[in-house]
C-alpha cells in the first residue's frame, strides 16, 4: 500500500467528504508525528506503537569493494517500536 491507496482506505473507513479531506487528514496525522519526534517528545497510539527518536553514535564502516574504514557520524533517527497487539496480528 502506498500513500496514495492509504489516503483513498481512510476516506472510505472515515467516511471523509472528499478525497482532499482524507489526503489533509493524512498529512496532518504525519505531520504531527514529524515535528513532535523532532522536539524530542515521543508519540504514544494505543494498540498501534511509539515513535521516537535515539541517537545512533558515531561508528566506523568498511567500504565493501575497496576495504577502506569510512568514518560514519553520529545522529538522530526515528524509531518506531510496535505495540504487542500490532505484533501479534501481524505474526499471524
């Protein structure tokens, strides 16, 4: 599923006035999640997960075809950590 079917199913499950209305609700809904894991806070949905963020530390890799260390800098990501329902249902 892509964006585009993603926003056409929330407008048929939530009844939405028009595909607009349902597209506006899907950015808003990432939007919100973005710019609260930017700050630094953690975005809780029952029964669903958590989005945060952690920092992946500094780290040396290896170029793979020449073997050569590359220095790799630390930073921020977002994480996602699923609820147990959401994993149960999707282990099934």
């Amino acid at each position: 599923m892509n964006k585009a079917d993603l926003i056409e199913e929330w407008g048929r499950r939530t009844d939405a006035p028009s595909k607009a209305a349902a597209k506006r609700g899907i950015e808003a809904f990432i939007d919100i999640i973005v710019s609260t894991v930017a700050k630094g806070d953690e975005v809780r949905i029952g029964r669903f997960g958590i989005f945060d963020r952690v920092y992946r530390k500094a780290r040396v890799a290896r170029d793979p075809n020449t073997n050569e260390e590359i220095g790799v800098p630390g930073k921020w990501v977002m994480r996602f950590r699923p609820a147990k329902g959401a994993k149960d249902a999707v282990s099934k």
